[in-house]
C-alpha cells in the first residue's frame, strides 16, 4: 500500500505552509499529492505549482470538477500537466454536488452517471491524440451544421495513458467507476465497512469489464492527527466539525451523498439527527450529535502503533493508496503528522 497526500483547498488558512508540506511529502517517499477545488481555488493552478517546487512526487486532481469544464480542456489540461511534471499527473474527476454544479456553473446537475461516462470517453479520445469526434446525449463534437471539424490534441503527454480517477460514493457511481477508470476516490472510509459501502460495487463494475481489481487504484482520503492514545477521544472531537459538515450541510436534504453513505455504514439515525440540526442552523449541535465511532473509523488517530494497525486494516480491505490529510495548527504538527504517516506504514509492514 502506498500513501498519498492532500492538500485539500487553497485558501483554506494553510497557504503559506502546503508547498512546504508537500515537499515534505516528496522527501519521504509518498507516492502522490493531491489538490482539491470547489468554488474557491482550482486545482489546475495549485498542481502546476506543487509540480514545480517538487521532484518525484505525482500531483494529482482530487478532483477537476466535471461541470467546470468542457471535457476537450480537462484534456487538454491533463496532457499539459503531464509534460510539465515530467509524467506525473493523475486525472482525477467529479461531478461536484447540485448545489455548486448549479448555483455556481450554471449546469443542471441531472444524469450525472451518463455524463460522466461521456465526459471520460471525450477525455480519453482527446488524451490519445484521435481526431476529436463524439455524439451523445451530451455533447456532441464537432456541432452539426457548422464550420467545426475534427481536431487533435498539439500537446504530447509525456505518457500515453495518464491514470485516470473518478469521486465516487453511490453504489451506482462506484460501479461505473470501476468500469472506466483507472482508480476510484473515495472519502469517509471505514476499513470495517469498505466492502460493503465500496470495493464490492468497484469490483462488480470492473466485471463488467472483463477485468479484476489487480491495477485498480483504490484511493480514500483519511485524515491524521497523531497524539497519545488515551487521548483519542479528544483527537476524534476535533474532527466533528468536519464530518458534520459533510454529513449534514454537503447537499441538500434529498441529495447528500456523505449522508447517505453515513446511513449505508449503520448510522441511519444518527445522519438523519446530524443534517436535521446542521440545516436548521445549529452546527454545534449537529458536531456533537456525530457518533465518536463514526470518526473514529474514518480516521487515523493516536498513537504510530495504533495508527499502524489502522493501515492494516485498510490494506487488508483493498485500499491501494492511502491518501493522508494530516491535521495539526501548525507546520511542525502536520509535517510530524506526515512522518508519522511514513513510520507507521513502515511498523505496519507495508512500505
């Protein structure tokens, strides 16, 4: 199992300390670095950066947001990133959620399944340097009628297959995932649970593909906060903010998909408890409302040793890479938290 890192959203209060964390990142060994976008920085730029002040490292987009871009630039961006990283990119997608596909693109957030299918064959046709042409219920290339024709990518990607990643949570999007891609990334995992909530849908999707999970890059992000053992329950406490949001706020009553995932893990009536309160204004109460067991399990918390065991239970489930969100309010925490990433993988046996 290799470990990951991510730097989440720039902007978030740790500019000025991520490239340092990701250099760090880079010395020790982890095989990726991931950046995030929603509706404040965008991935592409904050890649480009980390690529430039790093050396072995892969970046990687976790994720581009299907409803930002026209799938001919997510390519063309891909292959630019690739040659300027000397081949160290990874394509990761989205379809975001209705709210910001919506409120802040403008794009109806409906068929999301078939729109990702399309949007990652257009992709793939345009990364491989094919004359770019498509007809679907969704984008149809070149436009009938008019002076456009088919065209090819310029740009040689430094590689001839640039991994590509898919954000998925549903049952339904796990399997098309892995169906079509390359690896899946997944947030919330419990090692307890991940067969039940993820692996056996990967699995069936790349079945229908004639192929096994032998290659299939299995991704979640887990946040770290190292510390001592008996003081776990504190460590958990500083995360209920987090899960609270997603649980709760991330979508709307009818669509949220933390929630409904927190609901396939056995807490149906705790989520439903959490987004009632965060909806209604009381976040507090919808932070303290989460179970410690829920964090607990979708974290690595404490001690290297326990944090150790923990990775072996992610391996164990399937996980391929784990990507680490390493807490701290200082650089000295998170870098701490980041090597205590790399002994624990170590201890555990699986470096």
């Amino acid at each position: 199992m290799q470990l990951g890192i991510n730097l989440g959203y720039w902007g978030a209060g740790m500019d000025g300390d991520n490239l340092a964390v990701a250099q760090e990142a880079d010395r020790l060994g982890y095989a990726v670095c991931w950046a995030a976008e929603a509706y404040g920085s965008d991935a592409a730029t904050v890649l480009s950066w980390v690529a430039a002040k790093t050396e072995r490292i892969d970046v990687g987009s976790a994720i581009f947001q299907i409803p930002a871009r026209q799938p001919a630039m997510t390519a063309m961006t891909a292959a630019t990133l690739d040659s300027l990283s000397g081949g160290r990119f990874r394509l990761g997608l989205g379809v975001s959620g209705p709210q910001v596909s919506e409120g802040w693109y403008g794009v109806k957030f409906d068929k999301p399944l078939s729109r990702t299918r399309e949007y990652v064959e257009i992709v793939r046709k345009a990364m491989s340097r094919e004359r770019l042409s498509h007809d679907g219920e969704h984008w149809t290339l070149p436009l009938p009628g008019g002076p456009g024709k088919p065209i090819k990518l310029t740009v040689h990607p430094t590689r001839e297959h640039i991994p590509l990643y898919i954000a998925a949570i549903g049952p339904k999007n796990l399997e098309q995932t892995g169906e079509i891609a390359d690896g899946a990334l997944l947030i919330f995992p419990s090692a307890e649970h991940l067969e039940d909530t993820a692996i056996k849908y990967l699995r069936a999707g790349r079945e229908k593909a004639g192929k096994t999970l032998d290659g299939f890059d299995v991704c979640p992000t887990v946040p770290l906060a190292l510390g001592d053992d008996k003081d776990v329950t504190a460590l958990a406490d500083t995360f209920r903010p987090y899960t609270a949001l997603y649980v709760g706020g991330m979508g709307s009553r009818k669509q949220n998909f933390y929630n409904q995932l927190a609901q396939r893990m056995g807490y149906e009536k705790e989520a439903a408890e959490i987004q009632d309160k965060y909806l209604s204004g009381d976040k507090q109460g919808a932070a303290a409302a989460v179970p410690h067991d829920l964090i607990d399990s979708t974290t690595l918390l404490g001690s290297v040793d326990r944090i150790a065991d923990r990775m072996k239970a992610y391996a164990a489930a399937g996980v391929t890479t784990l990507t680490l969100a390493p807490a701290g309010f200082t650089l000295d925490e998170r870098l701490a938290s980041l090597r205590a990433g790399t002994e624990a993988l170590e201890r555990a046996g699986l470096a």
